[in-house]
C-alpha cells in the first residue's frame, strides 16, 4: 500500500520528458554524451591526470613580454613577492629568521651525527639550500635545512655501503652522490609533473613512520647522553637496549648523564612553556642555544672533557666548500649513490610537500607541488655541490617560523646568513660543547613526531590505517628504517589494491514516501518492492573487480531468493543495478555485465540498468550492449527502473 | 521559473520525514548505521576479501557424519558427481576424451621441445596431472596438460639459468623444482584463498601477451619449419629474423619446407572447415594426428631423414619414472627454481582460471576459483614429482573438449588412459616422425591465441587498456615473454593507480521538472542553480587522491566563479558535494574535507554534503567533522540539500 501511493508521487515529479514525450510519458532517456575524438580524451586524460591544477592559466592570452615575465615569475617566485615587499614585512621576517637560526644550528651539529658526517656539514646544509629556496620555493612559512628522520635514513643507508669511520672520504662523497641524485629524482617529478606519485604514502603509514624513526633516534641519542663508547651500529631497540644494559656498569658516565640530564629537563620544560602559552612560543625556540652556551661554558670551566665528558672537540671553520669533483659519476657506487638518493629523496618531498600543505591551508594560499618539488629538487643539486646532505623542510623549525611571524621565504634568507656568521666566527667557540647537549636537542626535538594525537584519531576513523600506522612503527623500531618504510609502502599500495578488488556493493530500498532509493542497512526503514531486487555497485568495474562483483550481485539474489521462498512473496523477476557510483568500466568489466545478462536469463530475471554515467553509457553504446539488454532497459533513476517493472507485477499478481 | 516550479514539486514528493518531522518537514536525516563492533567489523572486511563466495554455507547447520562428506566431496568433488554419472554421460565423456588424446599426442610433443626438454615429457605431463585435476578439479570442459605459452616462458626461463643442450640433466632437475614450486604456489593461493591475485593482470594485457607469445613460438617453429640447424637462442623476432634470413642460402632444406608447408596447409584448411561448420569440429581435431601418421608413413618410405630433413628419433618407451629426488631442495636452484615456479604458476593459473571461467558460464555452472587452485595446484606437485612440467588448462584442447560433447572431468582420465597406451606401446612409431609436422602443429595450434577481435573490442572500448594490450604484445616480440608480461603487470598495476589518483569529478545541474540532479556534461539540458555549485565526487576518498579531490572542488569553484562574473548572476554561496559514489572515506580523506571547508570558510561559501554512505557518515561522526560543519548541513539527497539553500537565496536577492 505503502508502495503505491509511492508510485503515484514519483508518477507526478518525475512527470514528462523532452525526448520521448509520447511514448513514455514517465521516462528520461539517459544522456549520451556527444562522442569526443581520439586526441581529445587522449588530451583529457594526461591533462587532468598531470596538469590538474592548470599551471599555464595566467600565462593565457597574454603578450610576449608579460609571458616571459611571468616564466621568469614561475620559476623564481622571488620575483614575484619580491616586488611587493616592504619593511614591515622584513621585519617579521628578520625576528622568524634570527628564532629558526638559534634553533637550527644545535640542531644541524647533532643532525650531521645521524648521517655519520662532521658537525660542520649539517651547517653547510642550512646555509646554501634554504638561500636557493627562498628564490625558488612558493611556501611562506617553510624553514629548510637537515631533519632528523632524513638524516637518520641516509646515515643508514650510506653506512651499509660504506664504513663511515674507516673510510670517511668515501662515505661522504657517497653521501654528496645520494644528495644530487636525491635531488635531480625531486626535480624530474616537479618537471614531469609526476608529484601525485607522493601521494601513494597514506597519511597513516606516514605518521607511524615518523613516530617509529622518532623513537629510533631517540634511543641512538643514549650513546651521547650515557656517555657510552661502545655503541651497536644497528638502530633496532633490541640491539639498542642489549648495547645500553651491556655497558650499565662500566661505560656509563655519570658526569655525562648529569649534565645531559639537567639539560634535557630545562628543554621539556621550555617545551611546555611554549606549549601552555603560544606567545612564549620563542621559548623553547632559543632553548636549545642557550643550553649550549651554558654547557659549553661550564665543561669550558671545569674541564669536564677529563673526566669523560665527550665534547665536539673541532668543527671546520668557514663557508662551504666545492664537492662537485666529489660525486661519484662512474664506478659502482654511482648505481649505489642513485638508489639511496631515491629513496632519500623521496621521504624528504614527502615531509616538504607534507609541512608546505600544512601552512599554506592555513593561511590559505596556493602551493603548487610540481614547482615545490623543481624548488627542493635544485636546491639539493646544488647543495650535492657545495658540500651539503640532503635538506628538506624541518617541521619543527617551519612551525617556529610560523609562530615568530614570517611574512615571507626571505626568514630563510636571514637564517642562511646567520649560519655564515656562525661558520665564519663562532665555530671554534663549538669545542667544548657536550655530545650529552647535543643529544638532549635532538631528544626533545623528535619528540614532536611521536604524534599520539593523530594515531588515536585514525584508530577511531579507521582500523586499516590504524594496522599499516602500526607496521610502520613497529618496522622502524624493531628492525630498521629501511624496512619500516617498506613496510609502510606496502601497507599502503595493499590498501589501494584492496580497494580496487572488493568494492561495496549493497541492496537499496525505497525510503518511505519518497522517490528515494537507498542503501537498506544504512535506512532501515527502507523497503524493498516486491519482485524486484535492486542493487547498487559502488566503484568503477574495472577487470581488478569485475568478476568480483558479477558472483556478488549473483549472490545477492541468491540470497534474496532463499529469504524469500518461506515468504509467499512473489519471485525475484527484476534486478535493477544502480550504477550512479559505477563512473568507468573496462573491456573486462563489460565481459562480467555481459555474463551477469546470461545468467539472469537463464534464471529468468531481467537486467535493467538505472543512471549509467557519461563514460559507462559511452562504453556499453561502443560494445554493442546497449543494444543487447535493450536501450529501454537503462534509466535515468531508480525510481523510473522501478515503475517500469511494476505493470508486469500486477499482471503476474 | 523553471527551477521555483521544480522546488514546489521535490517538496510534494519529499514530504514528511519520521526523525525531525516537526522542525524540519522537508528533511530526511541521513541514517547513521547500527554501530558494529571491532571484531565483527573486521571479521566482515575478511570474509568478503577472502571468503566472498560464501565456500560453508552448504556445511550450515549440517550433522557432524553429512559435514565430513561435504568435506570429502569439497576437496574430490569426483564422489559428488561422480555417484550422479551413467552410461549416457561416459558415452560423452568417451568421445571427447579420444578426440582430445588425438590432439593432445602430437602437440605435447612439440610443446616439450618449446620447453627445450625431450619429447616424452611433454607425454608424462599429458598422463598424471589430467588423473589427478579428474578427481580434485570442478571444471567440467577444461583439458589438462601442456600449454604452448607456459612451455615458452618456461623454456626461456630456464635456459636463462642453464643451458639445456650442456647439462641436460641439470635442466630438467631444474624444470622440475620450477614444477613443484608452480604447483605450490597455485595451491597456496587456493588454500589462503587469495585466488582474487591473478584478477590484476589485466584482461587487456593478456590478450596481447597471448598474442604477442603466439607469434614468438610461431616464429621459433621457423627452425623445425625450414630446416635450419643454427637457430638463435634469443626469441625476440629481430634475433629471429636474423637467423632465418642469415641462413637462407646454405641453412634451409626444402625436403624439410615441402614436407611442412603441405601439412601446416592441410591443418589450415581443417581448421577452415571446422570453423565453417560447427558439425566439423573433429575435423582440425584429429588433423594433427592424422598429419603425423602420413608424415611419419611418408618419410619412413622415403629415407627423408638422410636428406636432411630432421626427425624426432627417438622417444622414451614407458610411463613416468619418479623424479622426487631430482628436485632441488637446497642449493642455490632451489632458490631460482622457486622464482621461476611463481612466475609459470602464475601465468598457468591465469589461463586455467579464465578457460574454466569461460565454459563455467556458457554451460551456467559455478566455479570455485579458489578451489581451482587447489586442485591444479596439487596436480603440479604430484607431476613434478613423476617427471612432469608444468601442466595447465588448454584453451584448443579444452574447445574441442566442450565441442566433442564432454559431460565431466572423465573425459580427461579418458585422455590420460590413451596417452599412457601410448607411452607404453606406441612411442617407437615415432622414430621417423619429421620435426617439420610438429612444427606445423604448433604453428596451427598458436594461431588462435592471436584473438583480433578481442583486440578490435579492446581498441572500440577503451583506449587506455588498447595501449597496455599493445605494451605487453611488443614486450613479447620485441624483447622477450618476461619482459612482455613485466610490461602486462606494470601496465595493470598503473591503471589501477591512475584510478584511484585521478578520480572523477562532475558538477550537477537541475534536470527540468525533475527533483533529479545529473552531470551537466551528459545531460545539456540540466540546469545549474544560482547561486549553488554542486560537485559530485566520483570515487572513495582515499590518501591516494584526497588532496587532489580537495583542489579539484575548489577549481571547480574558481572556474565557476570567473564565468559568473560578467553574467551579474548571485555570486555562489553554496557548494554542495553530492557524496553519493564515496564509498570510503580514510583519515587523510577527513582531513581533506576538513581544509575544504576551512578554505570555503574564508571564501564564505558554505559546504553542505549530499547523501553521505553508512561508512562515510560514520566516519564523519568518528572524526567530529560532522559536529564542525553541523549536522544541519548533511542532506539525505541534493534536491533537499538544494531546496535548504533557498531561503537565503530570496534574502540576499
């Protein structure tokens, strides 16, 4: 009863239509959409697939010299925000650059050490790199330089190549190979417009990852701040904490945990300052550097480095110099330096592209990632060529910057100068800095990427992330970062493949006095129409899924047959498939519709089809399936689909 | 006009509601599913990955004895048909099993010499493995034994690792470790149910890896063909050419070409005969053997063989001798022979699963493709260990099989019976049989593996998937079997991921006196509403395309926004995204649809959702972001969505 007065409802505003008018007075025809050429859609699909965010759109209908202008804009973003710059805006970008220098030259000497380089290096690498950037890079608030998980990953990967302590000369022109390789991968994504290719690492692999390497560097930091001599190569916990315990009773040095310790409390503690109150964000910026200078100080004073306290000793003073003659261009290592660069390379972009997003969305501009990735890209290359390692977005220092009230990429240009200063004058003044100080920084520094906050929140959104977050994790500190990352890419290609595989698929019913079909578990007071089972696919068939949903749909009658034989109901007669969501289908995917079509005719069920998508309706006309179940089985809504079937119930009723 | 005539009717047709029916008579609440808890949630996502096909349902609610016999019967589903089988069906069964054993003799003499191993073999494989598929398979057409594809890949395989004419007996201890790990593979995947793997080689890339190994193996029959005694080792058809051309002075024997080229005629011409008329079928079927009994007769008379013209000499008399200690299960072919094994298992699994799958729907039976596995999965275990190769379903054979009128799996142990009369009594005769006749069967046998019309299909239907088909069909000829089937993986795997990046996106317009909303692409006459952008958003939201589904919305924005414009139409101040085809909806896809609102935000525009699905609704209610847009602006359909907007529209006109 309820259906009928249904029926009538959808009969009255559903009512006429332009085509066929006459004929079938209640139905649309579904629209075909105009045919294109081959070299269109062919121009379509690379288009949307590689140029989505349409980069030639200000250069359109425009002169020569203002297109050349705006190339030259495109490529240098400085050019462009340069013109409007002025001295309000220098000044936060002044205050944000001297913050992030304070807090990246500790920062950059302990950072070097998980790369297994000299202190010096990681101050090469925050003084070329962010100065490139801030002509190239479109972000505002970003602050380049080395970051712990990056440098952690390369010292790893470098190291099972080369001993960095047996041959130091080979290691670091390795590491200066993986750098400009690192850097020309970044580049040739941004210049072939492949950047989507980062998206493949889902958010929640990523976040495990970074809380898995967090950990592994923390627990490599118990080598400075126990004072402890012999240390294990591996990173793994398990090889860490056997290293820690073997040597409780006789590598331990209290005067090294003394001063670590004290340090490593005053840090947290500005930590929580600037957490508690945002205006004291400034804090824990200069925190680390004034633990520095303290320390430095007082072992200076009591000559603490006589009693075991492990001290910096030297770090190389002036500016970077050339290592272009030191990347290897032949010879085995080439082949070594290019795939660690890859790999480098591409965690680094990931964390870059990651920070950028953040601030741009929260300031609301626009960042194009493809000219993101040309900005990183050179700004490695030449970094491979001045002595740096790989540099990328920090995101703690990015997060200071924003906080200190950079305006522009120019709070990068004032850092860069800082550090020349610093490797010009103060370096010598590094010698009697405690390793133990060092560690404290990069503990309390890491800590931010454990992101409980995030892990909870994709726990409760979704359990599937919630396993490949954990596989990162557990990956990185059980074994190494290497397999962390394996892992973690795994996790995330077996998500999408599953996706492809087994899409949802569900049975609709009418939601009461309405035109309205939906999914009948999610509205429970949906019904179904007697005689007619309707169900909707929700994905593309493609050939990963086709047979899948072919037995499903199969299934689903079968069930809905059995359920119904104790009922007195009438027999299944119809099957509607809602393909709404069904926006693609392949060679395949026709094959499984054209099998489905067979079986229900043996089973005496009639096909219908309701709202096939411009492509989908393209591809049955082309395969010559339209024809085959009949054009007036295809409907524009399954409404229509339904009050087509019904005349032949009453008959059979 | 149109559009307030339209609204009058949606709120006819959409009255009342059963939650909010007081306050807001037009609106339906989106239902919110019955919170499920973790473990049945999980335990669903498993069964419908692993267990979709539903294997236990006839166990339900059985008696322990009746389970134990449906096991039984599961496993060896002979003792289910077989207590149904009569006389009537053995008569089938008895003619379909000769008619194939005349074609199967022959060919598996030439397929084993594609495997680069002596004639018998190809035999053994002919003799164990259809005994055991007869008993454990639940395919009632396929024809078990050696195929020509699998026999190339594998030949090539293996050569790469041994060299055949060298250390004969080395390469068959390796082709039988190949074996038993292709057999376990295929029974692995079964047993874990992971049958649903082999669906990501695309049907596409198939049809040109097939065709692409057809023309290669018909290129190596050139040697057998014309006579030639130096032959490259290489398959690719420059190699090929090479050696065919580099030896038509001195290297062809036209005793050998007249031979071949009268036969490979009269094979043509059966197969002409048989294609014309059905009622022919037989005839390409027993052409072969009766081509090797006249050629044999004929050169046995003659003394060909002293002029040159290549014969098989000599074949092992008897049955399969054991080969379990020839396996290698240590050293370091154990680890190449797995390789191998994974990459043949594969490949005959994927031609199996597709034949079974073929026949299965033209006679509607149900396949159990996991079950399958099993069942061909043992029987290459149980061959390798009695001297066979890798044996799979014949597409030729398994044709005429279904054509000669085969009721069961018997007709295969028919087949087995005559193979091993044989092995025992017949294989002398095959002395003086030319190498020219098997060449030529070859020859005839692959041309059907070249599927043109599949290819003209592919081409009409999908452009994209024609490019893969082409892909893997060069690989093939170009370079090698491996390289072409790596470019039919890679290819595969690409589509997938293009997929899921690039997700469609459509904006939606009015159909005229309709409460129904369609892409403005296909359906011109559909009307966008003032002020109100509705974008429908094609596909789940995943990590993979969030960010670009995001910054695809808000061009779609933009866009509209430019052309409105000049037009003095009211600026749009609300977007609604119809959710309809989101599936899914991970963590990274929340926070994509957090920015977009917080973009919109600024742009003050209001985001309002459409029809959000159970795991989408869900998800937004986990994550809170139903609570920061307000559950107010979460619509059951567009039209209601649309209809909620209005108000403020008259306002602010």
């Amino acid at each position: 009863m309820g259906h009928s007065t249904n029926e009538e409802l959808e009969t009255r505003s559903l009512s006429s239509s332009r085509h066929q008018s006459q004929n079938f007075p209640h139905i649309h025809k579904v629209g075909v959409p105009p045919k294109q050429n081959l070299i269109n859609e062919f121009k379509d699909t690379v288009k949307e697939t590689l140029f989505s965010d349409d980069p030639l759109r200000p250069f359109k209908d425009q002169p020569r010299s203002r297109k050349f202008i705006l190339g030259i804009q495109a490529i240098f973003p400085i050019f462009e925000w340069g013109r409007r710059y002025n001295l309000t805006k220098f000044r936060g970008d002044l205050i944000a650059g001297l913050t992030i220098a304070s807090l990246c030259i500790p920062q950059d000497i302990g950072y070097s050490k998980l790369a297994n380089l000299p202190p010096q290096y990681g101050l090469y690498s925050s003084f070329v790199p962010p100065l490139i950037y801030a002509f190239m890079g479109s972000s505002r608030d970003i602050a380049i330089g080395p970051v712990a998980v990056v440098s952690l990953l390369l010292g790893t990967l470098l190291q099972n190549e080369i001993d960095a302590s047996k041959d130091p000369i080979g290691y670091r022109r390795l590491a200066f190979t993986a750098t400009f390789f690192a850097g020309v991968t970044q580049a040739t994504l941004g210049l072939f417009r492949l950047g989507f290719l980062i998206d493949f690492l889902s958010h929640a692999a990523i976040v495990g990852f970074m809380g898995g390497a967090a950990i592994t560097i923390a627990l490599q930091q118990l080598k400075g701040f126990l004072g402890i001599k012999k240390f294990t190569k591996k990173t793994d916990i398990i090889s860490v904490m056997h290293s820690v315990w073997g040597s409780v009773n006789h590598g331990w040095n209290w005067q090294t945990i003394l001063i670590g310790g004290t340090f490593l409390s005053f840090l947290l503690f500005a930590k929580y300052i600037g957490k508690k109150n945002k205006k004291f964000f400034w804090v824990p910026a200069i925190a680390p550097l004034v633990s520095v200078i303290l320390s430095t100080f007082f072992v200076y004073i009591t000559h603490a480095e006589k009693k075991g306290v492990e001290i910096v000793r030297h770090i190389e003073k002036g500016i970077n110099p050339s290592s272009v003659n030191q990347i290897y261009f032949s010879g085995e290592y080439l082949g070594k330096g290019f795939r660690i660069g890859i790999v480098a390379g591409m965690i680094a972009l990931t964390e870059a592209i990651a920070i950028g997003r953040t601030f741009a969305s929260m300031k609301d501009y626009q960042l194009d990632g493809n000219k993101e990735m040309v900005a990183l890209g050179s700004m490695n290359i030449i970094g491979s060529m001045t002595s740096c390692y790989v540099a990328t977005g920090s995101f703690s220092r990015s997060a200071v910057n924003y906080m200190a009230g950079c305006e522009t990429a120019a709070s990068n240009i004032v850092m860069s100068f800082v550090v020349i200063l610093t490797l010009e004058f103060i370096t010598p003044l590094f010698k009697y800095t405690p390793n133990a100080i060092l560690s404290a920084i990069i503990i309390s520094a890491v800590i931010n990427l454990i992101d409980f906050q995030a892990a909870i929140l994709i726990w409760k959104i979704d359990k599937f992330d919630f396993v490949a977050c954990l596989g990162a994790f557990f990956g990185v500190i059980f074994s190494s970062v290497e397999i962390g990352l394996l892992i973690a890419v795994s996790i995330s290609f077996a998500k999408i493949l599953l996706q492809v595989t087994r899409p949802r698929t569900a049975i609709l019913g009418n939601i009461p006095r309405t035109a309205v079909y939906r999914n009948i578990q999610q509205y429970p007071d949906a019904t179904k129409v007697p005689g007619i089972l309707i169900v909707r696919v929700d994905s593309a068939i493609y050939f990963s899924n086709s047979n899948y949903v072919k037995e499903r749909i199969l299934r689903w009658l079968t069930d809905e047959e059995e359920q119904i034989k104790g009922d007195y109901q009438p027999r299944i007669q119809f099957l509607i498939v809602e393909m709404s969501p069904v926006t693609n289908i392949d060679t395949s995917g026709i094959h499984a519709i054209e099998e489905l079509y067979r079986s229900l005719l043996k089973r005496d069920v009639q096909l219908i089809l309701a709202n096939p998508g411009p492509v989908v309706i393209d591809k049955l006309h082309a395969s010559t399936f339209a024809n085959l179940i009949g054009e007036e089985k295809i409907f524009l809504t399954v409404a229509e689909a339904v009050s087509s079937c019904s005349p032949k119930m009453v008959e059979e009723a």
